[in-house]
C-alpha cells in the first residue's frame, strides 16, 4: 500500500539559546551541514518540503525551497511551526493532507521515517503518529493530518505550548527505533553535543 503524499517540515524557528543563538541547522558535519543533512534524508520520503523558520527567510535561500514563519507571535515553539506547515499544505497543497515535522537539530533522522510513521498511524487507527528510540518519545518528530490545524491555533491561543500536551489529545501512535549505532534522534542542543555529532557523523559515515 502506498503511503499518503507528506508535506515534510523541518522546525528551525527556536531560538537556540543554550547554543548562544542562531540556526543550528547550518552546524557544519564534515561538508555538509544539518539542512542539507536533514534535506537529503526527507525529499525521498515527501511529496513537498518546506522550512519552518523566523527573521530574515532568504537564509535558507540556497535550500530553493519555501519558508514558512510562525504566525503566532513571540516564538511559541514547534508548535507554532507544525501550524505554519499544515496552514502552508492548506493553502499551497491542498492534496496533501499530512505533513511530517523534524526538528532542524537532529542530523542522523531515519530513511524510513515518514513510511514507519504512517505505518503506525494506519496499524493503531490514530490521528497521529510519533517517533521514539529506545522508548523515549521525540514528540516534535512526528506524522500530523492538516484537518486539526484548526483545533491547533485555538490550542495555541489558549496558551498551549508543548507538544506533547496537545497531542496527548488524540489518538496516538508510536514508531520505535533502536538506539545502535547512533540514537537516530540525536539532537544538538549544546556546543557539546555539537562535537559529538561531528565525532559520530565521522566515526559513522554510512549514517
């Protein structure tokens, strides 16, 4: 069976405050960077991606690819950035009725990971799905219909910012990874965890 056409969505609206601000996704791996990382792993798996990104768009002029800000004011999270990609599929690709969300700091994301989501969602008969490894739930990776964008900015409105809370609201379901050689879902969040992504995308090329 042939999965959904995917809006996929890379979030890299945050501030990056413990990494003393700008984007992380432009940390350079070797030759590449975490975008371009990132890019290459999910255009096989989507139908469409964009950027999720605030402040000055032509950054990420090189990607070639749209950039959609926030419409909810004063950086309200990734939840504020998967609304700005089910409102962009709503209104750019209205044949698409799923979109893919990764955040903009996990270098080493699944090649499957779009397909296994969708698995889940259409084996449990959720709404939505959510990766995990080693049975840590990363709730920002995750499969979502573009039919709750509505339900999601009356959540945003009244205040709801984390993801898990608002998720926690439907049907679920979970796709698991294992963490051997490399937790896919690592995620870079300090200057530390910066070295350590170099250190394994080298020890690691194949991943």
């Amino acid at each position: 069976m042939t999965d959904p056409a995917t809006l996929g969505v890379v979030l890299t609206g945050g501030l990056a405050r413990r990494m003393g601000g700008g984007d992380k996704a432009s940390i350079r791996l070797g030759s590449t960077s975490i975008l371009e990382r990132t890019l290459e792993r999910l255009r096989p798996q989507c139908a469409l991606l964009i950027i999720n990104a605030n402040g000055d768009g032509a950054r990420f002029a090189a990607s070639r690819l749209p950039v959609a800000a926030d419409s909810v004011p004063d950086f309200a999270g990734p939840l504020a950035g998967i609304l700005a990609a089910l409102d962009w599929a709503a209104d750019h690709a209205p044949d698409i009725a799923w979109v893919a969300s990764v955040p903009g700091d996990s270098p080493f994301l699944p090649r499957d990971l779009v397909a296994r989501l969708h698995r889940a969602r259409a084996d449990a008969d959720a709404r939505i799905a959510v990766a995990s490894s080693g049975g840590k739930v990363h709730p920002v990776t995750a499969l979502w219909p573009v039919a709750l964008r509505e339900d999601l900015r009356r959540a945003l409105n009244d205040g709801v910012r984390r993801v898990g809370e608002w998720s926690a609201r439907y049907a679920l379901a979970t796709a698991d990874w294992r963490t051997a050689p490399i937790d896919p879902f690592f995620n870079i969040n300090t200057p530390e965890d910066a070295a350590e992504a170099k250190r394994l995308a080298a020890q690691f090329p194949e991943l």
